[in-house]
C-alpha cells in the first residue's frame, strides 16, 4: 500500500512539473527576427519585392499554443504615376511620379501547433493568428495637381492608422537545444485601409461632381497598406531565451 502511495505521488509530482513548465526543454520565452518578402505588385516584374524587417517575442503557455508580440518595420521608395486623372472635367488632373512609403506594425498573435507525437511548442507545424494596428506614411512628389494652390513640384504627406486581422501557417526547426529557424507564410486583410480605398475610388465620368471628390492621395496610401500587407513570405532566427 505505501509503495503504491509513493508511486502515486511520484506520478503526481511529474505531472504538476510537467504542467508548470511546457515547452521544449522546459524554455518558454523565445525571441526571434523574421525577414520577409512580399509581392510587388504595382510594378511587377520591374521593381524588387517589398521586404519588410520583423521582431517576434512569444511564450508558451501550454503543449499546443504560443502568444506573443511581432513589431514590423517596412520602407521603401518607389516609382509611380497616377495616370491621367480628373475629378470633374476628364482632363489631366493629378500626377505623382514618386512616393516613399513607410509602416509601422505591431501585432498581436496566438500560434496553435500540430498535436503530433514527440512534438510540443513551439517545435513542430503551426497556425497563427493575429490582430494588428498599422501605423503607415506616404511621402508623395507631385508634379501636377490642377486643384491645389501650391506651387508645384510639390511634396504631399499622407498618414493613416488601420487595423488588420491576418492568418498564416508555418513551422519550427530547433538546433542545439535553443536555436530557432522558422519558415512562414502569412495572409493579412487590413480592413479599414480597403474601406478607405473604396470610399476614395474615381468617379466615372457622368457621375462627377463638385461634391463627389475623391481624395487621390488617401486611395493611394490606402493601396500601399493592403498591398505591401497582404501576403509575406518570412524566414526567421532566433533563440529559446528561457
């Protein structure tokens, strides 16, 4: 009976050890920096890819899920020309021939890995999912803007903040008992940028107006949001901290 007891408890202390400490090698905290590649769009086939810097902080809270904060810095300079347009006559109304853009990112995340024999987090395939706020500029070299009073050229500035939701699936190598090497692909949809976007399209002809002006440089902020968010393509490395 009293061995019985002493195995009992044994198998009790393992347990609650095992409860308190989940993770690979009991480590919980891992850090890591993620390099990514997006599609250009816009310009494709001509200009490089958008490329965007990530900082990733996650911990394990039990066998299947990870929560964490990722910080994304993207910028670039880039050519481009709004073609011919005209809010009221269909003449030639504003052309931009340049812009910088630059966007701040922090998100949000919960990583759901693959129930698999002989894997726990955060080794192994995974889910994630997460919600961002976007903080973004554009930097807009105008060279004709028939509807503003300064002279031209000119520089426009556009800011704006939206919140994107994203989903995406990877997977984890771990090296040496705490090196990390991830591959990830993810897909984000910032909402508010696209309801922008569409609120700021181009009236046809017959439906121009006086009160009907669309605001060329918020729809284009508003296209460089969800374009450079939308896919990314990441390779990460980093460490189990503890």
């Amino acid at each position: 009976m009293r061995r019985t007891l002493y195995i009992c408890m044994i198998m009790l202390a393992t347990m609650a050890a095992e409860a308190r400490t989940p993770g690979y090698m009991g480590l919980r905290w891992m850090v890591q920096y993620q390099g990514g590649f997006s599609p250009q769009w816009e310009d494709f086939g001509k200009t490089m890819p958008y490329y965007n810097h990530n900082l990733q902080i996650g911990y394990v809270v039990n066998r299947k899920i990870e929560v964490g904060l990722q910080y994304t810095y993207m910028r670039y300079n880039n050519f481009y020309y709004s073609g011919p347009e005209s809010y009221t006559d269909g003449g030639t109304g504003i052309n931009i021939d340049n812009r910088l853009f630059t966007g701040y990112n922090v998100m949000a995340y919960i990583k759901l890995y693959r129930h698999a024999k002989g894997m726990i987090a955060p080794v192994g395939r995974y889910l994630i999912i997460g919600m961002t706020y976007q903080y973004s500029t554009d930097k807009f070299h105008v060279i004709e803007d028939k509807y503003s009073p300064a002279s031209l050229p000119a520089i426009t500035n556009v800011r704006s903040h939206d919140i994107s939701i994203g989903i995406g699936v990877g997977k984890n190598y771990i090296f040496a008992r705490r090196i990390l090497l991830s591959l990830e692909a993810d897909f984000n949809m910032p909402l508010s940028s696209a309801v922008r976007a569409g609120q700021n399209r181009y009236p046809y002809p017959a439906e121009n107006s006086i009160t009907s002006k669309p605001n060329l440089y918020k729809r284009a902020n508003a296209l460089d949001v969800m374009l450079t968010n939308l896919i990314s393509i990441r390779i990460g490395f980093g460490v189990l901290a503890f």
